[in-house]
C-alpha cells in the first residue's frame, strides 16, 4: 500500500522486499523510543530503577498477543539468544542426539552445534523436501529423526530461508509422545502469524517483535512451560538469580547486567500502532500481507515458469522460489544475483538452498509494499539469470 510507506523511514529509491530479515521499525515507534531514551539519560539511576516494573506491565500488555500467561514470558533480544539460553541450560551427554531440519536458521545450528560439541552429544539433522507438497512432510521427517537417543528438538515455526509455516502443534504432538523435548524457533511469528503459544503443546517458544510487529531491534521474548522455568536461565546471570522463584525466572531475564531497555518497552507501542493502521486491526494486517505474497509468489512463478513450491497453507508474509542454480556459486559472501540486485535498486534474501549451488529468492511483504513492487522485480530477473 503506498500510502502506507510514509510511516516508514526506508529509503524512497529503494524497492524493499525483505522485511523478514530484521523488520523495519514505523516512525512513530522510533519517536517513542527517542522519547525514552531522553528520559533514560536525563535521569539514568530513576529510569532503570522503574525498568523492573514497566517490565512486569509489559508482559500483561504482549501476553494475549501471543497466546501465553504473563507469568511465563521473559524477555530477550532476539529469538536466538532464546534459543541459546534454553539450549544452554540444559546437560545434554555422549550419549543424546539433538534433533532439527535442513530448514533451521543457521544461527541456531551453530548453537546446537556448539552444545553438541561441549557435551559429547550429536546433532541430527532431517531432510524436510523443498518444494514440498504437504505440511505432513514436516511432521513425517521428524519422525524419521527420532531415535531412544533424542532428547530435544529444535524446529522453526517460521522457516528463514524458504519461509515455510510448519505444523508445529503436530510436530510438537508427536514429540511428546516420545518423550522428546520441542524448543521452538518462532523468530518471524509474532506479528506474521495467529499466535497462541500455549495452545501448541511445546515446552520452550522463542520469538522475536522486532520483525513482523515491527518494534525496535533487539525486542524479544522466551516462552517457557511453568514446570520447566526453574531449570532456565539467562547466559549472562546476574542479580535476578537471587529472587525467590517464580519470580527468579522473569528476573534473571530481565536484568542481565546495564543494557538499553527501550526495545523493549516500545513493544506495546508497536502492536498498537500497527494494529490501528486497517479498519480490521491484526487479523486483516496479517491477511493482508499473506495475500500480498501470495501474489508475489504467483507473479515471480509465472515470470520464472517454475511451478509453486508449496502449498498456500504453507505460507505467511514470505515466499521462497527456487532459482536455477548458480553456474559459478562464489566460496563465501553474497550472491552474485543478490549484489546486482542490490545494485538495481532491489533488497530481497538470494541465499542458497539446500545448499550450492542451489538457491532460493525470498520475498516479503509488509503493508508498505504494492504489487508493483514485485513486478519490478520480475521484469528485471530474467535478464540477470540469462
């Protein structure tokens, strides 16, 4: 919508279509947070000392958000420092296989990869099939994975590279019923998806509102099952380890040592602003931007003559298409495809898949995006892969 791209501060020469990577913050939400930060360095030791409780406010604001009870958020920088706090919490030994797919964010297999090698444990990875036909193949390949070994598992809600939706509720079913542990990578759902973390069935869900509710960076959170909370914590411990619990769980997250907290408290900001921008509010803006990139996916498709690599039901605001494969993939750095894009005016994601010199173009769409910004797009990508 073009009118809309005047509550964003991007650049107007450039055709912006990768919102998924790090989100694009509103104008009136950076005031908000300038605001802040005003009053954090006019008075430093009074702000902080009030951080604890806007904080506790916070969590009642973003819970129904998100589908959770207050009492079971904490708040983090991003999805994967989530991640990695859950992951490193736990004591995993020679003997536990830690499970995921060929589609988990790269980030997060180095912490996996990381813990496997500080504990004796090893990763083991599935093959989810892109293109792919059916949401049951997620769940089948993660079936395929699980052994008596297989103590965790850590699976996107929200794939990064081919910007799949997976079935998390039934592959959290199916892990239950094996005893294995489902720690959830929901980096692009809050604000992309109808998010009910609760309802899941997972043990630990980590999301980011940087992204797709468009806070500030560096705005997160952790879900975490009650049962599970005293045995979680942050990888910087602080003052928060000497509450009494439950309140340990929220105060070892909350403080971790002097940060600038105004990510953070510009959540709620954002989650207003962007639910006040169409007539229907949240349920309309996600509906929107998915019909938005479904278009997008039909139109570069059609352009490419490549079939649909996955099924509507599979898809948010991101769709991935493949491309033919790079004749000459470079060892390291960006995609060729990417930098002329890039050169032309063009931000979108060209990474490969499943790997070199296979690969993928991913588009986003948010409300500041039209259609016309994908069928310049699709008029230029033809010549560059001639």
């Amino acid at each position: 919508m073009l009118h809309m791209r005047q509550h964003w501060s991007l650049d107007p020469g450039l055709t912006f279509l990768n919102h998924g990577s790090f989100g694009a913050c509103p104008r009136v939400v950076l005031d908000h947070q300038a605001t802040l930060r005003g009053r954090l360095e006019a008075s430093p030791v009074q702000f902080m000392l009030q951080v604890p409780a806007e904080l506790e406010r916070l969590r009642f604001a973003v819970a129904p958000f998100v589908g959770a009870a207050p009492e079971d958020l904490a708040f983090v920088r991003n999805a994967t420092e989530g991640v990695n706090a859950v992951l490193r919490s736990l004591s995993f030994g020679p003997k536990d296989e830690l499970l995921t797919s060929n589609h988990v964010y790269p980030g997060c297999l180095n912490a996996l990869r990381f813990i496997a090698q500080q504990s004796g444990a090893s990763v083991r990875v599935v093959d989810v099939p892109f293109p792919i036909e059916s949401p049951d193949q997620v769940v089948e390949a993660f079936r395929s994975g699980i052994t008596p070994r297989t103590r965790i598992a850590l699976v996107d809600h929200v794939t990064s590279v081919t910007g799949l939706v997976f079935p998390v509720a039934n592959i959290a079913q199916l892990l239950r019923s094996h005893g294995v542990a489902c720690l959830v990578d929901g980096a692009h759902a809050a604000g992309m998806l109808d998010l009910n973390i609760a309802a899941l069935g997972v043990d630990y869900y980590a999301t980011n509102f940087h992204k797709w509710a468009c806070a500030p960076k560096g705005a997160g959170i952790l879900w975490v099952r009650p049962e599970l909370q005293d045995q979680i914590h942050p990888s910087v411990v602080s003052h928060g380890y000497s509450e009494p619990t439950p309140r340990r769980f929220q105060a070892m997250f909350d403080w971790t040592g002097t940060s600038d907290p105004t990510a953070w408290l510009c959540i709620a900001k954002a989650i207003s602003f962007m639910g006040g921008l169409l007539r229907g509010g949240w349920p309309e803006l996600r509906e929107e931007n998915r019909r938005l990139a479904l278009h997008a996916r039909e139109l570069l498709c059609r352009t490419l003559a490549v079939p649909a690599p996955a099924p509507e039901s599979m898809i948010g605001s991101m769709a991935s298409i493949p491309l033919p494969r790079a004749s000459e993939p470079a060892p390291g750095g960006p995609d060729p495809l990417y930098l002329e894009l890039v050169r032309r005016g063009f931000e979108t994601l060209v990474q490969p898949f499943p790997e070199r010199p296979g690969r993928v173009l991913r588009v986003s769409a948010q409300l500041y995006n039209e259609i016309e910004d994908y069928e310049r797009l699709a008029h230029v990508l033809p010549r560059l892969l001639a």
